[in-house]
C-alpha cells in the first residue's frame, strides 16, 4: 500500500503514469479506507486465525487477497478526463487483457447501483463498468484522488472464491451471491500469464508504455514515509 502511495506521489510530482500487478505475501485481508471493518467483521476470528490485515488508501470493501492479481494504476486525471472515465477505461482494459487469455468478459451496465460501504464484501455484489464473467464479478476497484492525479487499484480474481470474506462477516452462501467453488474465470490462471496479459495489453494500448521489473528509480525510498501508516492497527483498526 505505501508502494501504491509512493507511485501517486510520484505522478503528481513527474506526470508520469504507472500500472503495477503484483501478489501479496503473506496472503492478506484488506478493507477499504472508509469501511467499518470493526462493525462488519469478526475481528477476534481474524486474530485467532492470524491473518494479516492493512486498510488500502482507496475506498471500497474487504478483499482477500490471495490466489489473484492486484493491479495499481496512478495517473494523471488529464490523461483519461476524469474518475468515472478513467474507471471505465482501466476496466476495460482488464476486459481486454481477459480476452487474449480466452476469457469472454464483459462490463456490469451503468444502471448497476453502488453498495455502501458496510454492505459486505467487495466480490459479493457487481457495480457499474466492473468486469463479470458469466454474471459473476471478478475485478473488484477502488479509487483515491489526489490533486490533478489518482490511484486506482484492484483485484482480479483467479482462483478464489472470496468465502473467507463472507465467513468473516457472518453471511452464508445463501446470502453471499460471490460465492462460488469454481474457478472465477471459468478456467485455471496463473499469476503470471494474468500479469503477462494487463501488461501486454497496456503496451498495446497505451502509447508511449514501456515495460520494467521491479520498481522504478525512487519509488522504494518515496514508500518509507507511508510504510509506517500501513503498518499500524490504528489505522487498520481505526472504524
């Protein structure tokens, strides 16, 4: 997360745009920056069973992020017009990058409504322009402006059904539409071809996209000053 801050801080120094894909470890519940983990999940069960937490930056609700990609884009909002545009497009993108690994997506219709922030897991419900894959959510985003610039970052499930989540929040498959034992995208994915795919597909799309390993210049240097923050429970633990 101080990685993800570092890169916006970055953009809104330089104007340079970034998307990152990366994996969690250890695995890792993440609640959104304004969701009242507290009241929503079993807080003493995340202890007993030692999950790691942290609260993203971004709004949003509770992902468990392990068998998927998450992916991290900062830019400036000039280069798509907006958030709901840039939203949209970055989705798209995902859709595109879906489809060249054989997976037919397709984006949630506008009329989607937004769940609030305490309604429960982020995978649970679709809103507008997310990714579905044969009715069922797969890419679940959230946004953070900052000045002329923003993060926007999220997870694309691979093989995950998001039940833990659920688990921890008291529902039962019944009533925790996600849920699902099959692999999300109808089929197994690696990280590694789903990385592979987004990057391509920014590279294709995106003039001027030059691909790296690993960090750029700075950036590790510029995520110190925000690790500490990440770290505590008081902010994790803060609603």
């Amino acid at each position: 997360m101080a990685v993800d801050v570092a890169l916006l801080d970055r953009t809104l120094a330089t104007g340079e745009a970034f998307l990152r894909c990366y994996q969690w470890e250890p695995h890792c519940l993440s609640f959104g920056r304004h969701e009242p983990a507290l009241r929503r999940y079993d807080a003493a069960r995340i202890r007993a069973l030692g999950l790691p937490c942290v609260r993203r930056p971004t709004g949003g609700r509770a992902v468990w992020h392990a068998r998927e990609l998450t992916y991290a884009v900062t830019a400036p909002l000039s280069a798509f017009g907006g958030m709901r545009e840039a939203y949209a497009a970055i989705h798209a993108l995902l859709a595109t990058a879906l489809g060249a690994m054989g997976v037919q997506s397709l984006l949630a219709p506008r009329s989607s409504l937004m769940p609030g922030i305490g309604s429960g897991p982020c995978f649970a419900t679709p809103v507008g322009g997310e990714v579905l894959v044969k009715g069922r959510k797969v890419v679940g985003s959230a946004q953070l402006r900052s000045g002329d610039a923003f993060l926007q970052h999220g997870s694309l499930l691979l093989a995950d059904d998001q039940g833990l989540v659920g688990e921890l929040a008291g529902l039962t498959p019944a009533t925790h539409p996600g849920r699902s034992p099959a692999s999300p995208l109808g089929r197994e994915a690696g990280f590694e071809e789903a990385a592979g795919a987004v990057l391509a597909t920014a590279e294709s799309l995106l003039k001027g996209a030059v691909r790296e390993e690993g960090l750029p210049a700075g950036i590790a240097a510029l995520a110190v000053p925000h690790a500490a923050r990440f770290r505590s429970d008081a902010w994790t633990w803060q609603r």
